[in-house]
C-alpha cells in the first residue's frame, strides 16, 4: 500500500463531511528513574461537536490519576480542548504537549471499569503537564494513495506514528516530577469510531533511543485483518510484514496482563522475527458505547524484554468489543 506523508500533515487537516470525522494526537512516555509513564490525547470530533480528551498518569506506587472529557468545539482549527493543548514546533521533529486540569485519583485502576462510580467516589487533585516531544526514530505512515477500508470499517485513514524523547514537567496536587523519558507519538485524520475493529492490539516500547518497536494487530468481523509494525534499532527502520501475538489475561474480567509477541521483518532477501515478551505492570480499563455496542480499551503500561535480555517499556493498549461480558480477542 503505498501512502504519503509530507510537512504539512503534522498541522490540522481540512474538516469533512463525514459525521465520525476525528483528527487526534495521542503522546505516551515512560521515565524510569521516576516510575512515572503515561499517555495523553486529544481527538477533536468537530461534527458532533465535541473533542475527546484523555489524559493518563501511571503514578510511582500503583495509583492511577485520569481524566476523560467530551469539551465542546465548533471547528478542526487546532488542538486546544479542555485544558489540553498540542503544538508543532517542527515538523517531524519536536512538539511541545501541554494540560492544565483535574485528575481523578484511583488507588485501583480497575475501578474505572465502571466510570460512573470511579468519578463519583475517588478523590480528585489538580495537574500540569508540559512535555516536549523530540524526534527518535524517523516516520512510520501517512495516508494512503488509494482507499483501503471498507465502509462501516473506517478508523484512522491517515495515520503515522514516531519514536520520541520527552522532556518536561509533570505535577498532581503537590507533587511534581521531571521527566526524561522515551514514547511513541501518532497522528490520525478521517472517518473514525471505536466500533469500527472487532479487536486490536497495539504494542508500543522504548529502549532508551537506540532501540524500540510498534506492533499491530486489527481484526475485523468476517476476516483475519491487519497484522504490521515496525523495528527501529537506532540506525534504520525495518518495517513488519507479520505480527504474531499471544495473551495471558486475568480470571474473571479478562484483562491483559502477559504478552509474548514476535515482530517479522525483511530486509532484501533476510528476514528476521524480533520476539519479546510484556509483563503489565499496571493498567486501566476504558469504555466507550454508540449504537449499542460497548467497547473496552484497555490501557496496561508495560514491561518488555527481548531475547538478548534487554528491558525497554511502553504501552499496551487491547480494543475489544464487548460480547457477554467478555473481550471479543480473548482467544488471541
């Protein structure tokens, strides 16, 4: 499939027709000296009027401070949405992320299971992020030249990703840190709802700047659907024509909580699996229902450890649609 990808697209993308039209940035990082790791994004749903802001915070100790809101919007000129703001500095290479708001506090984070309960029960403190966002690896992605997903399928038409170091500081109630930490950005346009992939997996880890990988894994309804992502070893990219994935999950509520994973990539005529395994060291469960469906993102900041023994961390984020209670995936 071949895509495009110039400058301009790190700016906002003209507002279409479509009812579903989202155009979102979504950041995470992980500072290991701070055991502090998150994720925020901004999705701005100008047709329905509405952005969806989330803002993430894996506290040293276990706690989980979180913040999800629909603010109004009328327009697609800007990420700037319920305390939230994203700025390009340089394209492709630095973004500076900013939020100025309430968190709720959760000393279980599973309790966001049931989100009316978990907003109206724990205890909320305010926060301030300032990070600054610089270029690790080079782009992965773009939109591309041809439509490739069917109707009813639409998720991220245009869509990159990039592995990144982040400064800054980050502060909930009293306390504050300094981040030095490594992430993975993105940036999506088109037609979008959560319903849309019957599941997905997606792995993201850092090994300081010399190492680091996404995988993807879309299934759809009636078929096996995508399978890619990509290996940066700190010189060059390598791109993944297959990714294999294997779960352990928990009794009961089925979440995610070990992952062994092989990345396959080719370059010429050699190809090569990356084979890692993730151990979930905490994680979050979110909801999001139209038409009636209900659909969980579960969001696990995680460990990972390569063949070789070396130790990077990121995010694993599970969609699945809900069916009798239970995760749709949860054979895979």
């Amino acid at each position: 499939m071949d895509v495009r990808l110039d400058p301009a697209d790190e700016y906002m993308h003209e507002l279409e027709e479509d009812s579903t039209f989202n155009e979102s940035m979504y950041f995470n990082f992980y500072d290991i000296e701070a055991d502090l790791g998150g994720f925020v994004r901004l999705g701005n749903r100008a047709n329905e009027g509405y952005a969806e802001a989330t803002t993430c915070l894996y506290l040293p100790g276990g706690r989980v401070a979180f913040m999800y809101g629909r603010p109004e919007i009328t327009g697609n000129d800007a990420f700037d949405a319920g305390g939230m703001t994203f700025e390009v500095v340089e394209p492709f290479e630095e973004l500076k992320v900013a939020y100025d708001g309430k968190v709720v506090l959760l000393d279980d984070p599973l309790a966001m299971a049931d989100p009316r309960k978990a907003f109206t029960e724990n205890p909320y403190d305010d926060c301030r992020i300032e990070l600054t966002y610089r270029k690790v690896s080079e782009m992965v992605g773009g939109e591309p030249t041809e439509q490739h997903e069917r109707s009813g399928e639409e998720f991220a038409r245009g869509h990159y990703e990039q592995l990144v170091a982040a400064a800054g500081t980050i502060g909930v109630g009293e306390t504050g840190w300094k981040v030095q930490g490594f992430g993975l950005r993105d940036h999506s346009w088109g037609p979008r709802t959560w319903q849309a992939p019957w599941y997905y997996r997606w792995l993201t880890a850092n090994f300081g700047s010399e190492f680091g990988f996404m995988g993807s894994r879309i299934a759809r309804r009636d078929r096996d659907g995508i399978r890619g992502g990509f290996v940066w070893d700190g010189d060059e990219l390598h791109l993944a024509h297959d990714f294999r994935i294997s779960t352990e999950w928990t009794a009961g509520a089925g979440y995610h909580q070990r992952i062994a994973a092989t990345l396959v990539t080719k370059d010429g005529d050699r190809e090569r699996e990356w084979n890692v395994i993730g151990e979930v060291m905490n994680l979050i469960p979110l909801r999001n229902r139209r038409d009636g469906m209900v659909t969980r993102i579960s969001e696990g900041m995680t460990r990972w450890t390569l063949e070789d023994g070396r130790v990077g961390y990121g995010l694993s984020e599970y969609l699945d649609q809900i069916i009798d209670e239970q995760p749709v995936g949860i054979d895979e």
